[in-house]
C-alpha cells in the first residue's frame, strides 16, 4: 500500500448533543470521502486519535486540537458562551474539521490502522475496544500494513545535523513562533471588538430598515383616497420608488447582519486554530527539549552505573552472604554489574533516537510544512472575506465572475465559500454575550 497513493477527504459536521451517565456530550459526524465511511465520535475520541499519531510518529508534526473544555478566562482565546449547545460547539466542530482536513493532507499517516480504525468503526464497542486495548485488538487491524511509518523514519533517517545549525534554527525558529502567537492573540481580541461593534451596527441598520418601513406606510396611507381628500398626482411613482427603498435598505440590513456571524465562524476559528497550531508547536519543541534533558541525566546514570563496574572489577570483594530480617542477602556479583550497565544503555540509546528523530523531523521536515499548514489557514480568512464579498454582491447584484476576480479564488474554493456561508446564515448571534 503507497503512502501517497491513499488520499481522504474528511468532513466534520452535524453536532449532536447526547445523555449518557447523567452527562451530556457531543457527538460530531465524521464523513471520509472517497471511501463514503460515516462514523460518529466525539473529542475524546479525536483527543485519542491525536495522541496515538504523536506517540507512534516521533518528530511529526501532529495538527494540534481546540482546548479540551469550553474557553474560559483561563484560555487566551476564549469565546465568551460556554453553553455545550451554543457557540462553543459550533466553533469546536469547525476546528476539529480544520484539524482532519490538516491531517489529511500529512502522507505518512495516511495508511496509519488507528486513523483507519478512527474513521471507519461504526460499532461503538468495537471502537471501545480499540481505545481502550489497541487498534489491532481488532481481527480486520491485526496485521494492518503501514508504509506510511516507514517511509517517515526512511526520509529523516539519513540526514545529518549539526549542533550549531540546530540551535540557530531551533532557536530562531521559537522567536518567531512567539511573535506568530502574539500578533494571533491581537487579532483575535481585535476580533472580538469588531463582532461586538458589528453586532451593534446590525442593530442599528435594522432598527433603521423599521423606520423606513413606517415611512412606506405613511406613504401608503396619505395615497389612501379613503383618507385623505387631496390626491396626490406623483402617487403611483412615490408608491414605486418607496417599495425599492424599503428593498433596497432589508439588502443592506441583511448584509450587516451576516458580518458577525462571518467574523466569528470563519475569521475568529480561523484565527484561533492558527493560534492552538503554533502552541502545539510550541509543545513539541519543549518535548524535545525535555528528552535532551532526560538523555543528559540517563547518561550520567550510565557513566555512574559503569565507574561501579570498574570499581567492583579493580577490586573484587570476597563472596558473602549478607543476613536481613527477611533472608539472606546476595552480594553483587559481574553479572549484575554488567546487567545495570545494559539496562542504563538502552534507556541511553533510546532516549538518543528520540531526540535525534525528533530533531532531524524539525530541522529537515516540519518546520517547513508549519508554513505550508498556515498558508492554507490563511487561505480559509481570505474566503471569511470572499465571503462577505458575496453577501453584497448576491444583494447587490454584482455579478459572481467579479466578486471571484476581486477574491482572488477559482470556482472551487468560491463554492466552498458559497457553502460555508449558507450553514452560518441561521446561527444565532456570536458576539452577543462576549
């Protein structure tokens, strides 16, 4: 099976909340094309899939996922409603689907059996089972291929480092992760100013399109010849022209109103999976850190574990046996010298694999591909944009061709906009309460 030959397609949607155990939780459809698998899970689920991937693929990169618990005071980027069936969950879903469609594009996971096993068990059991016990606990993943692993290793394998190019890069590479993070936490509070202000705005325009609409039944009134005497020769085109006002003035109205909700489904979730993306980064870069620190403190083990072998072998002390409350007590002899010194090499020699894996993934593969994640990122806020552009014209009538030229998208990306925007036009109002 070729890693880059299998490629998916994921869709998370459809949030549902569901009662177990005196609880509440939500359950999101997963759907996977071109295979058709439709499966339910929720984060806890995701949450396992993520971390089985980290674990398994040392030095890649894994999408990172949105907080575990609804945003709190506690979270840089906190939505404001917490409530499970609120805005939460809708944003939660939307990235949760940014973090499949980003998995996605990973090659080397493609043929892993866990996501295989995440996006194709139906039976909650079976699924259960591989939570709980293994993905190959399961007779259909029991001797599941994975090129994808090995192609991984195969790639990072042969390159070289060098310490000094490690530190530079590393080093300036966390710089700019912290900038990264916090001109995100800037605009996401910037966001939220202008949602707010948006909200207020909606307000206005339609507390703005009522007055307008009181005015066309003056109108309407004063052309009444039941009411009033004088009949006014201009009546049939006041008529006219009011009837295009009031239109003209719901268009605009209902323009203004999408806004917040543009700016909270697609440009704040964009921002803020950006943001959880740089900290997972962030993460990964303070777990290498934290094997070389272990590797530091295994190899003064080690050299302890061997200067006590050569101790013992300089001066071999007579054999005796030793008596405790429990039993006679063995001496020490070579072998088990030798036996502490084995042990404390491997803990030496794995704790150096993985730092040298995790390294060589930085340096040679990842740091690079977090660039290319982010640009399709920013791809999604130029749509939130293409977006509102399509509201005005579709009320306007502008014609689509030009909106598309000025957006800068092909029909494509334009219909996955078209189709973003129609699920956020019956959400309820995001900002209201932030």
């Amino acid at each position: 099976m070729d890693a880059e030959a299998v490629k998916f397609s994921f869709a998370v949607s459809s949030p549902e909340t569901v009662s177990s155990m005196m609880k509440k939780h939500v359950v999101y459809t997963v759907k996977t094309e071109p295979t058709g698998y439709c499966v339910r899970r929720r984060y806890n689920d995701f949450q396992w899939l993520r971390d089985t991937l980290v674990q398994r693929y040392t030095g890649l990169f894994i999408p990172a996922l949105p907080a575990s618990t609804t945003f709190s005071t506690k979270t840089p980027l906190a939505l404001g409603k917490t409530d499970i069936e609120g805005d939460f969950v809708k944003n939660r879903m939307s990235q949760l689907h940014m973090f499949m469609q980003q998995l996605c594009r990973i090659p080397f996971v493609r043929t892993d059996p866990s996501l295989h096993a995440f996006i194709s068990v139906q039976s909650e059991r079976d699924f259960k089972t591989v939570v709980d016990q293994g993905v190959e606990k399961l007779s259909a993943y029991e001797n599941w291929p994975n090129p994808g692993l090995d192609s991984w290793f195969a790639i990072i394998e042969p390159c070289s480092l060098t310490a000094v190019d490690v530190n530079r890069t590393i080093g300036d590479f966390s710089r700019q992760l912290e900038n990264i993070r916090t001109v995100l936490d800037q605009m996401e509070r910037e966001c939220r100013s202008t949602g707010r202000k948006a909200v207020q705005l909606a307000k206005a325009m339609s507390a703005l399109t009522d007055q307008t609409v009181n005015w066309q039944k003056l109108e309407l009134d004063l052309l009444d010849p039941n009411k009033n005497e004088y009949q006014n020769s201009q009546g049939p085109r006041i008529r006219v022209l009011m009837n295009q006002l009031v239109s003209g003035q719901s268009y605009w109205s209902n323009t203004v109103a999408i806004i917040p909700k543009i700016i909270a489904r697609i440009y704040l979730t964009g921002i803020q999976f950006q943001y959880v993306q740089v900290e997972g980064f962030r993460a990964l870069l303070h777990a290498r850190e934290s094997v070389l620190h272990d590797l530091e403190r295994a190899e003064k083990d080690k050299l302890k574990a061997f200067e006590e072998k050569e101790k013992y072998l300089a001066n071999p002390p007579p054999e005796q046996r030793r008596m405790s409350l429990t039993g006679f007590i063995k001496q020490k002899t070579l072998v088990d010298y030798e036996d502490v010194c084995q042990k404390k090499t491997d803990i030496v020699n794995g704790l150096f694999l993985t730092q040298e894996r995790m390294t060589k993934g930085l340096i040679h593969c990842e740091i690079d591909r977090f660039y290319k994640d982010r640009v399709e990122i920013i791809n999604t806020l130029l749509g939130s944009l293409a977006a509102i552009n399509l509201e005005i014209a579709l009320n306007t009538n502008i014609k689509w061709t030009e909106v598309v030229a000025t957006a800068g998208l092909d029909t494509d990306q334009f219909r996955e906009i078209v189709g973003v925007l129609q699920q956020t036009m019956d959400d309820e109002d995001v900002f209201q309460d932030a």
